[in-house]
C-alpha cells in the first residue's frame, strides 16, 4: 500500500470537502418533503408489539423515493406542556417531493406494511410538511 504524505492527504480532503459541500449546495435549494408519523399501540405496555411494529415499519425504508429514514420511540426528555411522548413509535422519512411521497403512499411496501402491521396500532398521526 502506498505511503500518503501531509501534503497529499490535505490536497485530497480538500476535493472530498469541495465534492461534499458542492451536491449538498446541489439540493439545499429544493425544497423536500418531510413525512413524521406517530404510531400509539394497542397494547402499549407490549414489547412483542412495538418489535412487531418496528419490523414492520423498517421494510418502508426499502422504497425508492425515501431519501432520509429515522425510528424513534419518546425520549426522555423532562416533562412540559407541549410536549406529548404518549406514542409508541415514530417515523420521520424526507422525499426530494410531493410526488415521490406519492409514489411511497401507493408503493406495494407501503400497502403490504398497512395491511400486515395495522392491527397493532390504536392511532396514527401523520404531520407532513415542506422544508423553506
């Protein structure tokens, strides 16, 4: 393997850095869809079920359009008024845009995911909205 000295090593992080900063500035100006659902269970106290639930919810980030996937449960942050940890899961995905949040609402992951998982929740929130 061949030696790499200081001075090559900053010439190629700086053209990493460059490469980096240059796609996200590429994307930074479009604005993107972020998609947050909340999931409460059934059975709250279940550990089965939120797994089941998390399994299930994990195959969504197989479709195409899903540009950005996090789960969460509630963090244990102190308590306030406006904060609610009363649910179980959550999904926070982004798409580049409305349309590819379409084409994740009607993919046959997404159908098969609602029809296979649904029974384990009590209520879903959904909370779309467009960067600015």
């Amino acid at each position: 393997m061949k030696k790499q000295n200081r001075r090559a090593f900053l010439a190629t992080s700086s053209l990493l850095a460059v490469g980096a900063s240059t796609s996200w500035a590429e994307t930074a100006d479009k604005p993107m869809l972020m998609h947050h659902v909340f999931f409460w269970l059934k059975n709250p106290s279940s550990k089965e079920d939120l797994a089941k639930l998390i399994e299930g919810v994990s195959t969504l980030k197989k479709i195409e359009t899903v540009q950005q996937f996090k789960l969460g449960t509630p963090a244990k942050t102190p308590k306030r008024d406006v904060i609610d940890d009363s649910y179980a899961l959550s999904l926070f995905t982004v798409f580049n845009d409305v349309a590819g949040h379409n084409v994740y609402q009607d993919h046959a992951i997404h159908l098969k995911f609602i029809k296979e998982y649904s029974h384990l929740w009590s209520k879903v929130q959904v909370y779309d909205s467009m960067d600015i």
